[in-house]
DNA sequence: CTTTGGATCGTCT
DNA sequence: GACGATCCAAAGG
C-alpha cells in the first residue's frame, strides 16, 4: 500500500499538481486520508501567493524542491500544508483544503474536541493539520522518502474502501484577497468532506470594517 | 438557515 | 501597526 508519489509529479505546474493530488493518500505516522480538495498557489505572477513578494524566512520551502511540505502559521492559532511543486527556485504550492479521513477516528476525535461531526474534523486547512498533528516541525519535509512518517501516496483502496472515479470541479480559492477570479480551487464534486459546498468569488469580504478605536 | 465578530500572534509594511 | 491561504460561537432572520 505504499506506493509513494515520486518526485517527477511534483515538478509540475501547481494548477495541474492540485487536480492530481485529489484521490491521492496522505499518510502521517499511521493516519491515513483521502485528499479531497486542493488549492493552487504559483509564484511571481500570482499576487495571493505568499511567494508574490518574494522569498523570505517563512516562505522559503516554497523556493526550494518540489515534493516537499510547507507549512505556515496564521491567525496566531492554526497551521496549513502545501505541496511544493514546479522546479527549484519556482515558488508555486498545492494548499490542501481537506481530507477525508480512511482510520484513527478516535485520534481525529481528541485533537478536534470542537468538531460537531465526523466532516468537521478535516474539512478545512487548518482543522486537517491539528486533526493529523501537522505542525511546524513538518515544514520542509521530503514527502518522497518512503521510510518518512509523512508521505504521500497513489490512491491504493486499502481494507475494501472503495474508490470510485470521482469527477473534479474547480471554484474560486477561498479566504484571499487578491487574485480572487482565478478558478483554482480543485475538489471532487459531492464529496461530504469538502470544506465550503456553495462558494462563490462574491462571498469574498470586500468590506473591511475601518479601524475601530476602543 | 446566514451573518458577524472575536480569538491570537508571526510576519511584513 | 495592520493583516491574514482560519475557525468557532453567538446573534440575527
């Protein structure tokens, strides 16, 4: 069950490495899910990226090889993971959006508390890396050594979990500010684990309440 | 059901 | 000093 995703798919262009990521396994220590939604970040050109200004300390797994992981810190309480994709020194990243989780419910359960159902523990960024124990200690880690504790592997229908060939729908990303018309956010169309299910460029909060005083 | 505001802090202006 | 590639709970319809 371990055939890991090699290098060569990662050096690809993050809109078409997002697509392929759906369907795909991500396996940390003995937690396994199903990647069911992807966002795509690409470099200069792309003013949502973190990359768009170029490199710094916190971005800098974005400029290095592809296959491995970037994970940041926002909102001074949660973390989110990418796939580093293109060619060293082309800042471009899959962000993964959500899982659907194939074991470890009763893991998933105690590091999500919150969580009201079972979709709510990795239908989000953020809510995947705390549910999976993703933190900053990961950033920069090669997901193609297959002896890694976190790896990335082809979709291998373990213990009779069926894998139906899922059609791909592509939105607006969610959550940014510029760059809001690109149409790169990939999910499997009626998957119940996808993080917003009626999301539109429109939703975007253009209104930004002026500073308050207090 | 939808909308709004608070939490909380590293990063960059 | 402002702002997030977010999440959650409370308030509003």
């Amino acid at each position: 069950m371990s055939n890991t995703l090699e290098r060569s798919f990662f050096a690809r262009d993050s809109d078409e490495v997002a697509p392929g990521l759906l369907g795909t396994i991500l396996n940390v220590g003995s937690l396994t899910g199903r990647i069911v939604e992807t966002e795509a970040y690409g470099g200069a050109e792309d003013s949502a990226s973190h990359a768009w200004r170029g490199e710094t300390l916190r971005n800098s797994t974005m400029f290095g090889p592809p296959g491995h992981l970037y994970v940041y810190f926002t909102y001074g309480m949660h973390f989110c993971a990418n796939v580093v994709t293109g060619s060293q020194g082309d800042p471009q990243a899959v962000l993964i959006r959500a899982i659907e989780p194939l074991n470890g419910w009763k893991v998933l359960r105690e590091r999500r508390p919150k969580a009201h159902t079972d979709f709510d523990l990795t239908n989000g960024p953020g809510k995947l890396c705390a549910a999976f124990g993703i933190n900053r200690e990961h950033n920069g880690r090669d997901l193609t050594e297959k002896q890694s504790d976190i790896t990335l592997s082809s979709d291998p229908s373990p213990s009779g979990i069926p894998s139906h060939p899922d059609s791909i729908r592509t939105g607006p990303r969610i959550g940014i500010s510029r760059a809001v018309d690109l149409p790169w956010r990939f999910w499997l169309d009626g998957n119940l684990f996808v993080s917003k299910h009626n999301y539109s460029a429109k939703q975007q909060r253009h209104d930004k309440v002026s500073p308050r005083k207090k």
